[in-house]
C-alpha cells in the first residue's frame, strides 16, 4: 500500500474521532432536574442573594459556594471549581456546566450575563423614539 493512501486513512480517522469528541460537548440548557440522572449538564439560573457565599482564598482558592435557582425555580448548593468571579453579585444570570453530587451541583465552568453599562442609554434611546 502506498504512503499517500495510509497517511489518508489516518487523517480520515482522526477527523471522526474528532467529530465524536464534539458531538459529546454539553450544548443544551438543562435544569436541576435534569442534572439528577447524573449527566454532565449546562444550568442556567440566578444567584440566590438571600443565601450564604462562602469564598476564602486563604484556605482554598480554587472554591466558591453560594446557592443558585434554576429557571424552573428550583435551588441548589453550588461548589464552583475556580476562583470567585469579580463582580459576582451583580450578575442578572448565570450559566454553570458541571454534574450534580450528593445533592450539591459541582461545577468546573461558569459563565456570568452581567447588567449591561449601555442599559440607561437604551432606556434613553427608546423613550426618546416614543416621545
């Protein structure tokens, strides 16, 4: 067999394995619900802010808890695997990637949708256009 058609099939083999990797990426938003059946899952929710965050980098800096409601409005404990984001409480949602564990949702990725600094000028913007 020529080298052109092995070294072919080994691209052609890598790039499947690839597209399989990627097929097993977490895409959809799921509930706490959802996270029950043990599957790693994207939850997207808000900040409990009547609960407790517990953040102590002298002891652990790569873990910040705090509680978190789901869409569906149920909450859960959440151990982030990192440091807690600047900023933080002034997130209008969240979106945390992780399993759920013995009740408590671990998660190795967060994302944070913080209150846009433009909001005003829309505001402004939008009341100008009706008046």
């Amino acid at each position: 067999m020529k080298k052109i058609y092995i070294i072919g099939f080994l691209a052609l083999a890598a790039g499947i394995v690839m597209m399989i990797s990627a097929s097993n990426d977490v895409s959809k938003y799921a509930s706490f619900e959802d996270a029950e059946k043990g599957n790693r899952v994207k939850v997207v929710g808000q900040l409990s802010k009547d609960k407790e965050m517990t953040y102590n980098p002298n002891i652990d800096a790569n873990l910040f808890k705090f509680f978190m409601k789901d869409d569906k409005g149920m909450e859960k404990e959440v151990n982030y695997i990192g440091a807690k984001p600047q900023d933080f409480e002034m997130s209008e949602s969240i979106v945390i990637t992780g399993k759920l564990q013995e009740d408590v949702f671990i998660a190795d990725e967060m994302l944070l949708k913080c209150p846009s600094k433009y909001k005003g000028e829309e505001e402004l913007i939008n009341a100008q256009a009706k008046g």
